[in-house]
C-alpha cells in the first residue's frame, strides 16, 4: 500500500508525531523550532474509532480555510497558559469552518426593560430588614431569600409576554355603529365551535323562577327554582350531578369551600347535601332564611334571615359562630367583600349596612337611596360597590370613600346585579338584560355594551369566573349568554383550577384547611391579616421578663449518688430540681396575681372604658377610706 493511502495515526502523548506524518490544525508542532504547514484533520466516523480500535483521521478539504498555530511542544507551561487563555472573538474560525456567518452583534446589550406596571403586578412585598438578626450567617441567608424573590418577581413579568390568552371586548368599526345592537344569534354564528357549545337555553316552566350560582373555578353549576327544584351538573360537558326536588320553598342557594358540597336555605331551615343530592346536615338555628353567602378563607356560612338575624356558621367545625339582630326587617340583599369578607346588607328603608361576626353594631352604615335596596354587589378588587334600588337607579359607590362615583337609570327597577372579574356590570330588570362598561373612576360616564331580552321575567343574573358567560335565571329555566371580555383570561392554578383532578381537588381542601383565616381577623382593614400587633407582642416579652425576677425559696437538695453517674451528672440533676421548682413558684405567682386583680375589680369596680382594670396604689392615706362590705 502506498503512502498516501495508509490511515493516519493520532499524536502520542508525548506530542511527538511518527514519522513522515502531518500536523494538526489544533496541534501544531514545531520540530527544531521552525513552523510548519497545518493540515486540518476530522474523523472519518461518528464515533471517531475504526474497527481495530484506533481513531481514524482524515485530510480536510485544501478549499477550507485553516488556522495555522505554533507552539512548543517541549514548554509545558505555554501550552497550559495557551488553553486557559479565552479565545478572541475575532481571531474566531469556528464559523468559517462550518461554512456559517457569524451573527450580528447586538446592539442593545443586557436583558430587555420590564415594565413598571407589569412590576407592580408581581409585587411580592416589601422585603424583612436583616438588621435585626443576630449572626452574620443568617443576614447572608435573608438577603439570599429577597434576592430569590426579586428575581422570581422579575422572571414572573417577563414570562407574561408568553401567554397566549387575552382578554378582549367587542370593538365597533366606526361611530355609528354600537355593541349593543348586536344579538346572541349573530354572536354565536361568528365564534368557534367550542365557544357555541357555551351558550344555550335549559326549559324549565315548572318549578321557576330559577336562582343559580357558579362555583369558584367556573366549572359547576347549581340551579335552585322557587318551587323546589334543585339540580348541579358540570356547564361544560353538560354532565348532571344530581337532581331532586326538596318538596318546599328554596329561597337561596350556595356553594360551599369545593363542588361536593351545597347550601340551601328552604322554607323553615338550611340544609347541606352532598354532589350525589343526599342531605348531610339540617341546621335549625337558621329559621326561614333569604340570602346567603359563603366566605371560602374562613370557612363561614353568612345567611340573613326572615327575622331580620344575621348568622355566621363555621362549616369546617359546625359551631355557631355569631347571630346577630340587625332590627332592620327581612334580609333578602345580601353580599359579601370579596376583599375583607365584610358582609354587606341592604335593607327596605335605603340603607346599607356593614358586619363582622366580631361586633354586634354595623361597622359602617349610610343611606345609599331614598327606596327599598333591590339588589346590590362589589367588584373582585373589593373597591367599588353597585347598589340598585326601587326608584329605578343603580350607583357606584367608591368604598374606600363612601361616595357615590357613578349614577345609572335604567326603565325598570333591578332585581340583580352582578360585577364581572374585568369590571363590567349586568343589570336585570324585568325581562331585559343590560351590560354596561367603564363603570368605575375611568373619568367617563358608563357605556352600554351589550343588551338581550329574556322569555320571562327575571330572578338573577351572574357572570362565570373565567369565562367570557353571563348566566340569567328567570321563570322560565336558565340561560348562558356570550359576553366577550367578561372574564379572566388566565387563573391561578394554586388558588382555583378548573381542570383540576381528584387528587389535586383532595390536596387542595387540606391546604385550605390548614391556611384558615380565623374569624377574628374580619374587618375594614384587609392588611391586618398581614400586621403583628406590636403593644400585645411587648406586654409579653415583658412579662416575661418579670416573671424572671420572682424571688424564689431556696431549694436544699442533695441528688442520689449513683455509681454509674459522674460530678457532671450530680450537678445537672441539682440544676434540674432547682428550675423545676423556679417554674411552679412562677405559675403560682401568676396565678396569684390574676385572683387579686379579679377580686378588686369585683369589689371596686375599678373599670376604665377600655375593659382593662386599675389597681390603685397604697398610700398613707389609705386608712382613712372607707372599706367596701
């Protein structure tokens, strides 16, 4: 075989070639330190070894342009101070060994500008001060935890450019034409397939009128007619839970924390079924109920009775949480905040009225009209409440001021009102439907935006979370109306899911079980979930630090010597003994304490408007008092 044709071999360790053998483009050597001619060398296979075990290396092609290198092979230290040296981009042939272009330089360095807003969106609260930790190895560690938040703050703002879904409205192509002129039929016609499926019309003539209510996550429905009809199925597949009649009057209705369980409020008590329509409970301290709600973070049932109660049920325990007479007649309005779970009532002499299971008086109470209240909601921010009443006027009211931001008149007077999660309100009357846009502080008035007309007249109206759906329950059935822009366009999957799982379904109840907010955190403020009450916080670290100084007897003990013990045992046995009875001496004092400061308040009724008792000190003059019997 000739010696043009015989196979390559590879260089030996020692970075000498074999005889009459070409360089290397990426080892090129320099015998008796003169430069030689680079030939550039690949491997004939993928796995770069040939069947006797050898790598197999082939010229490149002679058009291919290749980097001639000289080095030392004898100086060791050039070629490591050579491979630990960064290659300079211009002296790059990579590329041009691929036969590619290389790319163009960016000109605008560093990663991309995040809006503010979108920052503001992704707040996560201000940081913790690490001032206050005692080691410098645990302010290492807080200011790593705020570096990780910021970052997935920022990493949360840039992935929102990635979602897909958008929420949008119906857009009119020019000024003489309106949204309000266009009819569920032509809407139907120029959607999808999926979002046809949406709407449609469930005959119902003869247990109406039909109240309804959505689950949190938008997929299950409950319908509840006057007469006694109740019934639960899944909207989207149209598939039925259950349906039964109850044989009395149903009033109102409400789902629970997840769709395996319901509310009712019939003609004399409320009662809890289950997904397959069996009864679980019958409450009987809740008599001939109206309205109610229920607050999902603090597992309460709200109901506002025909006597004019107001009652709170923890559904997680069964207790009886409060019941309070509002001595306003029949309670047949009735709305939570979604915000600070405040209900809010309203009541046939105009006025509105805000409670906590925590007070027995309305937090807050104003005349909202001259009229009965018929209807009344609050937006998902919590903010804004709409208010409808018998004079045919529906106002928006700014509850951060308790002022009227918008006023709304309408032909009829409202029997529902409902604010979606993008801010539009629905108004039934009669037999029609109104939906109005630009209801809030947009500095404008407030625009019809979609209108449509019903077979009968109506008893509620209700937009689906998530959906672009506004479901309308009148005397006749029920029917789901398209209202494009309505909805959410993305949701939380942690906080509600509508494709959740069994598994995810269970994992979810214990979550919220466990992250229950108590009762006693209901109020105006919504942060105060968030504060620490700082006076109570150092009354305990001060009494505490009393306690400390309680003069204790003296302790004579003398441990059981023990063979197997040493000095260090005996003496931590003795210390043991001595705390022991430093804590019970403790107790006592405080228990001490407590009787005597009862048995004064008891005696002297020294009271001051707060609740808190005062203890007088003694003095010279003490003598002279007169003793109480």
């Amino acid at each position: 075989m000739e010696e043009s044709t015989k196979r390559q071999r590879p260089p030996r360790a020692n970075g000498k070639f074999p005889a009459k053998q070409p360089a290397r483009y990426f080892d090129a050597p320099s015998f008796h330190g003169k430069k030689s001619a680079a030939i550039g060398i690949k491997k004939r296979t993928i796995s770069g070894k040939t069947f006797d075990g050898m790598t197999d290396f082939v010229p490149l092609d002679e058009a291919e342009p290749v980097k001639e290198v000289a080095s030392s092979h004898n100086n060791k230290t050039s070629r490591k101070r050579a491979r630990n040296q960064p290659v300079d981009a211009e002296e790059d042939v990579l590329p041009s060994l691929r036969g590619e272009e290389r790319p163009p330089e960016d000109p605008f360095e560093g990663p991309a500008d995040i809006p503010q807003a979108a920052m503001r969106k992704f707040n996560r609260g201000k940081g913790l001060d690490p001032k206050g930790l005692r080691t410098h190895f645990h302010q290492k560690l807080l200011k790593q935890r705020d570096q990780k938040v910021q970052f997935s703050r920022k990493q949360a703002a840039r992935s929102e450019i990635l979602h897909t879904e958008r929420s949008g409205f119906l857009e009119a192509e020019d000024a003489l034409e309106d949204t309000a002129r266009i009819t569920q039929k032509a809407l139907v016609k120029s959607v999808d397939l999926q979002s046809q499926a949406k709407h449609f019309d469930l005959q119902l003539r003869e247990f109406g009128p039909y109240g309804f209510q959505y689950t949190r996550n938008g997929r299950f429905l409950m319908l509840f007619g006057r007469a006694g009809h109740i019934a639960t199925m899944d909207w989207l597949t149209k598939k039925l839970m259950c349906e039964f009649h109850t044989q009395e009057t149903v009033n109102c209705g409400a789902w629970l924390h997840q769709e395996t369980m319901f509310a009712t409020g019939q003609k004399q008590w409320v009662s809890i079924y289950d997904n397959r329509g069996i009864e679980l409970h019958c409450i009987k301290k809740m008599y001939q109920v109206l309205a109610m709600d229920f607050l999902p973070y603090h597992f309460l049932l709200a109901t506002g009775s025909e006597q004019g109660y107001l009652s709170w049920l923890d559904t997680s325990v069964g207790q009886m949480i409060a019941q309070v007479n509002t001595k306003s007649g029949r309670l047949s309005v009735l709305k939570k905040n979604p915000s600070n779970a405040v209900i809010h009532l309203g009541h046939s002499n105009g006025t509105v009225s805000l409670w906590s299971p925590n007070v027995p008086e309305p937090l807050v109470k104003f005349l909202s009209h001259h009229t009965a209240i018929r209807a009344l909601d609050i937006d998902t921010s919590g903010r804004y409440m709409a208010t409808a009443g018998q004079d045919r006027r529906v106002k928006i009211w700014d509850l951060r001021k308790y002022q009227t931001v918008q006023e709304l008149n309408v032909h009829a007077s409202p029997s529902s009102i409902a604010f979606s999660q993008s801010g539009l309100l629905a108004v039934g009357m009669d037999r029609q439907v109104q939906v109005f846009k630009d209801v809030g502080d947009s500095g404008g008035e407030a625009k019809l935006y979609m209108n449509h007309f019903v077979k009968s007249g109506l008893r509620q109206v209700g937009f689906c979370p998530f959906e672009d759906i506004l479901g309308c329950g009148y005397s006749e059935g029920f029917t789901s109306l398209l209202i494009p822009g309505s909805g959410e366009a993305h949701f939380d999957a942690f906080e509600t899911n509508p494709f959740q799982t069994k598994r995810q379904r269970q994992e979810m109840e214990v979550h919220s079980l466990l992250e229950k907010i108590p009762a006693e955190l209901i109020g105006l403020d919504a942060a105060q979930i968030g504060q620490v009450h700082e006076a109570s916080l150092q009354e305990t670290l001060e009494g505490k630090a009393r306690t400390l100084f309680v003069n204790v007897p003296k302790v004579t003990f003398t441990p059981k010597y023990k063979a197997l013990g040493g000095a260090a045992g005996w003496t931590k046995r003795k210390v043991n003994v001595k705390e022991e009875k430093k804590r019970e001496q403790i107790k006592k004092a405080v228990a001490e304490r407590k009787k005597l400061i009862e048995t004064l308040a008891d005696e002297e009724g020294g009271e001051d408007a707060k609740g808190e008792v005062k203890i007088r000190p003694k003095s010279v003059f003490s003598r002279f008092e007169t003793k109480s019997t």
